[in-house]
C-alpha cells in the first residue's frame, strides 16, 4: 500500500477530462491518498462534456474527500505539508501561462505556488489549442524550473489545430513516478 499523497488539480479543458478522471482512479488503486482540486471554472461551468456538479462528485467520489476550488483552501498544502506532489491533468494553457508567470489567482495556482515553495514536484499534463502559438514561450518557460515536470505530449490535430498539444494522460503515473526522483519522464514530446 503506497502511503504518498498526491494533489490531482484539473483545469477547464473539459474535453480532456474523460482522459484525467481515469488516471485519478488508477492513483487511488495503486493506494496513494488523492487531494482533490478543481479551478474555479472547471468546478462550476457545465458544459457538453458533463456539468460541474457532476465532476465534483466524481472526484469526491474516488479521493474520498472534498474538492478544493478555492485559494484560502490550497494555500496550506505545501507549508503544511499536505501532499508530496501535485499532478494538474488537464492544465490549460491559461494555467500554464499563469504559472509560468506567477500568478495565483486559482485554488490550481495557489497550490502550484505553495508546493513549489517547499520544493515538492508539480507534473503538468498539458491540453492546449495554443502550446505551439502564443503559449510556446510559457512551454519554454516551465521546462526550466525546478520541482515542475511535464507528461509527454504530442500534437493532437496537426491539420485542423495545427498548434494545439495535448498530454498522453496514460504517462502521468509514469511522469509523477519520475518526478518524485526529481527525473524527467522522457521524451516529453512523442
């Protein structure tokens, strides 16, 4: 029985979460204790893909406890040594950008930020229509920093979203596995 707490945060690309969901599961059966968190948006916007409520319960449901959606109630999971790593499936590209700048305006952010403080490992699981546009700087950006690692990723749609990349969801037991020896997963791009 694997005694680790992992932090699961999801983000809004909700056409990713079908893919997200499956690995936080697998996380629980291998044993390790899941945190939930969801972004404000993705905890509260209903959507084709299945409405927010819906998703809250399915994470409460697997972790066996209550997600947290809001930056008062992430902020205590590094300085308090809540969880040993944190595992965002799908991070956006606006989180991606946020955290590659600084900024902590989500409970997702907040938590990246107060993990990273501490030095335990973020792996993010990329779903991005822009991470080869606008979003490559903040791509480029995040591969540099400690105690931040990314899932192996691959273009999607390379004729119709020609720069959109999105993670291989069934590498992120394998990229956290990694990271929690401070080793990136490789290759990162398939």
């Amino acid at each position: 029985m694997n005694s680790q707490r992992i932090a699961f945060a999801m983000c809004g690309s909700y056409c990713t979460f079908s893919k997200a969901i499956p690995q936080m599961e697998r996380l629980k059966e291998k044993g390790y204790d899941i945190i939930p968190l969801m972004s404000q948006n993705a905890s509260s916007t209903d959507t084709r893909f299945g409405t927010a409520k819906e998703f809250l319960n399915t994470l409460e449901n697997i972790s066996e406890k209550k997600v947290i959606t809001t930056i008062k109630d992430a902020e205590p999971l590094g300085p308090k040594n809540m969880c040993d790593a944190m595992v965002i499936a799908p991070c956006t590209g606006n989180t991606l950008a946020k955290i590659a700048s600084g900024i902590t305006d989500t409970s997702v952010t907040m938590a990246t930020k107060s993990l990273l403080r501490v030095g335990k490992p973020v792996i993010l699981a990329l779903a991005s229509n822009d991470a080869l546009g606008i979003s490559a700087q903040n791509l480029g950006k995040v591969m540099n920093f400690k105690n931040l690692y990314l899932v192996p990723m691959e273009q999607d749609d390379i004729v119709k979203k020609p720069n959109s990349l999105v993670a291989d969801f069934t590498k992120v037991i394998p990229t956290l596995e990694k990271a929690m020896e401070q080793q990136q997963i490789r290759p990162i791009f398939l």
